[in-house]
C-alpha cells in the first residue's frame, strides 16, 4: 500500500487574538459579523485586508473601500467622515449596519483590530525609490504653497484630523502610507489616480 506522507506543522506564532480576529475577518457564516445567509464578510470589500477598488453607494453618500494595511489603528480617527475612533468600533459599526450582523461582542472588535493591525503596509513599486521623479515629487508635496504636507505629516502622512470639504462636514485625513495601491481615491472615489 502506498501510505500517505504527513507533515507536522508547528503551531501559529500569531497571538491568540490576532487568529481570533482573522478567523472573524474571513468569517462569512457568523451571525454576530453579517446576516444570516448574506454571504459577505469583512474581506468581501477589504480583499486580503486591502481594498477592492470599488466606490460604494451608501445613504449617506458614494464611499470608496479604503486599505486596512499597515497599522490602521496609528491613523485614527478610522473611517471617512464620522469620528470613529478604533477598528474596533468601526468593525462593531460595519458589522451591524452595512453587513446585518447582530450584536458583535466589544472582545471580538478588539481581536478584529488586533488582525488589521498586524497586516503589513502595502507593497508599491516605488518604496524606497529615489528616481528624479520622486525626488521632484517629494519637493512639490512639501511645498508651503501647495499644502499637502499640512495634513499629511510624516511618518504616517496623516494629522489624525478631519475638516469640512468637498460638502461634507469632516473628511477624515488618511494615511498616504501605499498609496500607490488604493485606487480610486478621495472619500467619495471621485478621483481616479
């Protein structure tokens, strides 16, 4: 008889809070993530806790699905326009209200939190390029005239802050951390590249 070759497989070196959180993430027949039968799951829209690359109609406007790489937690406040102040909440918030899930325990959205943040940054192309490009790029973003590097402060490229624009009341200032691979853009994904 041909006998069947095994492996044994050491046991994860992720911490217990971080699996729970993946398992949670990934999960689309949990009751307490997203309504029975739906079928959708946080990786639904944050493929492989990124994004999808779509804008998404919501009542209270066009929303694009934003990256949850790197640690989303060091950008808070989370999310576009309200102040939401953990993944943990947001998660509480997406599950019952856009997902259908019912009553997610605050100990679950803090396991959620602990496996978002545990994701790496984006891989871009250009990390740690210094072309003559980046360079010309990098002089343009820090100019006093044009303002970018007034909200998007180093290391991060955030302020944590929000401000009244494009008719909204806050628009949350994001991390420009792997930018490069978030496409569409603005909170609304009106803007393409």
């Amino acid at each position: 008889w041909f006998t069947q070759p095994t492996v044994d497989l050491p046991a994860s070196q992720l911490p217990e809070d971080v699996l729970k959180g993946r398992s949670l993430f990934y999960s689309s027949t949990k009751g307490t993530m997203a309504a029975d039968g739906s079928g959708v799951s946080c990786s639904t829209c944050h493929l492989d806790g990124r994004n999808d690359g779509l804008t998404w109609q919501f009542p209270e406007g066009a929303r694009q699905t934003p990256s949850l790489a790197g640690s989303v937690s060091s950008t808070a406040p989370v999310t576009w326009t309200q102040t939401v102040e953990s993944v943990a909440m947001e998660a509480m918030i997406t599950s019952e209200r856009r997902m259908g899930g019912s009553s997610l325990p605050e100990s679950a959205a803090a396991s959620i939190q602990a496996f978002v943040d545990s994701t790496p940054d984006a891989d871009v192309e250009e990390r740690g390029a210094t072309t003559e490009a980046v360079r010309l790029g990098e002089e343009i973003f820090n100019r006093p005239e044009v303002g970018c590097a007034t909200c998007h402060t180093a290391p991060l490229y955030t302020n944590n802050k929000s401000y009244p624009m494009f008719g909204e009341v806050s628009v949350n200032t994001p991390s420009l951390i792997g930018v490069a691979a978030t496409a569409p853009y603005i909170h609304d994904g009106s803007a393409r590249s």
